[in-house]
C-alpha cells in the first residue's frame, strides 16, 4: 500500500513538474537561446535582465524560446561575442554599442557617442532621435546579420579620475586617460590634446588599481559595479556623451524560430526596451550618488572650460562623417535634434 501511494504521489508530482517547466509541448520543441554579457549575474541592472527580461522572452513564447546567459564575462570581451555568433557558438548577446560592436553591428549607430549631441541628461531628446532612427538603424543591423532586440540606454558617461581634479582641460590633459571605446572616443580624446591609453575591458580595473591610467569616461553603472570607486577621488558630471547599448541576436538564430515565436517576441519588445531603459537609468543615478555618498568628490568645469571642450570636440562631428558613420544619419540627427529642440521651445513658451 505505502508502494502504491508513494507511485501516485510521484506520477502527481511529475505531472506538475512537467506541465509548469514545458508549458507547449515537449522539450524538444524548444530552442535554447545562448547569450552573453560582461554584466555579472545579481549586480544591479543585470537583476533586471535576469528576472524580468528573459522570464518575459520564456513567457511570451510559452517556453518554446529560453534564454541561456554566460554572465560576467566568462565569454570573453564584447568582440569576442562578435566572433562566436559568426561561428554559432553564441547566438545573442547584451554589449555596449562602441567601437568594434558598433562597427560589425551597425555602423551608422556611432553617431549617438559624438561628444556633446545631445544637451545634459536631456533623455527626451535621446528617445525623440532614437525612435525616428531606429528603423533604419535596424535595417542596416539585419544586413549586417544581426537583430536588434534592444536598444539601450546606458548612460551619459561622467569622468571618474584617481588623481587629478578635472576641473579644467589642462588638468585632463596631464592625467592618463583610458580609452577602450573604440576609435571615435580616441579620437574624440585626441580632439582635446589627450594621448589616450588604449586597454582592452577585461584589464581595465587593473590598469585603474595599478595606477598605468588614472583617468576614465564612464556610466556610473559600470563604475560602481567593477568596484573602482574605493579607489577614486573625483568625479566630473560633464555628460561628455550619451553611451548606447544593444540586446543583439544573430539573423541566423532569428530566423530559424517559428514564425509564431518571432511574432510573439516582437509584440513585447517595445515594452521590454522601454522597462529596460528605465531599469539601466535608475541604476545609474543611484550608483553615482553612492560614491559620492561614500566620498568620492564632484568637480565641475566652469562655463568657460566647458565652451572650450565642445569648440575643440565639434569639428569631429563632420570629420567622421562618411568614415565611421554616414554623413546622411549625422544630417538627420541634427535635423531632428533641431527640430525637436524647436518644437520643445515653443511648448515651454506657449505655456508661460
């Protein structure tokens, strides 16, 4: 009798099992999506991607579609998630849109990092720009052989110093700057007299404790979470430029799903990048005022210094049209952010 019981109990119990983990069919109708991220697992915003982006993936797709991640880098760096979805070894991945990503991904993209596009944490005119773009930006993803799930909003990046005051630009121009952003923000370091120091992300904490860099642009998000504040003594807000990221997947991957899950997918991806950008944000805002909160010290350029660092930057804009980014997206941004601003004005005004 204890026998049989103990066989209903297990049949049960199996039964439940398997109706909660396999909710439409069985498990081999399932397609296990590999991806991978710099961000570790149960820090911060990567709660938010591990809690609610994918179980919504999972979900929307009645668990036909998971979402396997390689967290904290184990992976490798960003290019080499690049070089693992050619080869199907990964299909997606969550990366920064900078430098070599940019580039393999989508080119035209680089615009959004011009120092000084957009005005001071002015994240309306980000999502005004992004959302008149992101058609075409997306096309070119897709030629390329990606798919854009997200595009994100990492932050306005402040510089985080070890040892000077970058009150002024003669004060940056003595430090050590780091650059691993790819070829526009060495440039754009170059446009201000800097000689950067190239270091590739997996050593940048180490170059930072060590002392061969004592100066970085950086989200406060990523600052915080590589535990480098311990170690810095000023920050300067400057919004030097607005960081993008990307939630990417291979074509190869996206089309090899049902039509039914691809639809599925789409249909909550608007509000999935809306949540996600509004995740990234508060992260960043409570990561910066920790460390000043711990004691890192906020410096501020004058007016003066910062008409200076936007004069000797604003030449790159045009200069780098038509080699990193077409000059066709740098005239519609500029027309839209135009355009924007316009219409933003005559609001405020019609209002008074």
């Amino acid at each position: 009798m204890k026998s049989c019981r103990f066989f209903v109990i297990s049949v049960v119990f199996f039964i439940i099992v398997f109706a909660f983990y396999i909710p439409s069919g069985l498990a081999e109708n399932r397609t296990v999506l590999r991806f991978a991220t710099l961000g570790q697992k149960g820090i911060s915003v990567m709660v938010f991607f591990d809690k609610t982006f994918i179980p919504r993936i999972v979900k929307a797709t009645d668990g036909e579609v998971l979402l396997d991640v390689y967290w904290g880098g184990v992976m490798g760096d960003e290019e080499d998630y690049i070089e693992k979805m050619r080869v199907n070894q990964l299909q997606g991945a969550m990366v920064t849109a900078s430098g070599g990503i940019t580039e393999a991904v989508c080119p035209d993209m680089a615009v959004f990092q011009l120092p000084f596009l957009f005005n001071p944490w002015a994240w309306d005119e980000v999502k005004y720009v992004r959302d008149n773009v992101k058609d075409e930006l997306f096309e070119m993803a897709k030629k390329r052989g990606y798919k854009i799930l997200v595009f994100m909003d990492l932050d306005f990046e402040q510089i985080y110093s070890t040892k000077y005051k970058i009150d002024t630009l003669e004060n940056l121009q003595k430090a050590k700057v780091l650059t691993h952003a790819g070829r526009l923000e060495d440039l754009m370091l170059r446009s201000l007299g800097i000689s950067p120091v190239p270091v590739n992300v997996p050593e940048v904490v180490s170059s930072v404790r060590t002392g061969i860099i004592n100066v970085a642009i950086s989200p406060s998000l990523w600052w915080i979470g590589a535990q480098l504040y311990p170690v810095t003594k000023y920050v300067n807000p400057l919004p030097i430029k607005y960081a993008p990221g990307m939630v990417i997947l291979s074509m190869e991957a996206w089309d090899k799903l049902s039509e039914k899950n691809r639809q599925a997918i789409s249909n909550v991806l608007p509000k999935l990048e809306e949540e996600t950008n509004v995740a990234i944000k508060n992260c960043n805002e409570k990561s910066y005022k920790a460390m000043v909160k711990y004691g890192v010290e906020e410096i501020h350029l004058s007016e003066q210094e910062m008409i200076l660092f936007k004069k000797k930057t604003r030449p790159l804009w045009d200069e780098m049209a038509g080699d990193i980014y077409s000059r066709e997206i740098l005239d519609k941004v500029i027309n839209l952010l135009k355009e924007y601003r316009m219409q933003k004005n005559k609001n405020v005004l019609s209002c008074q």
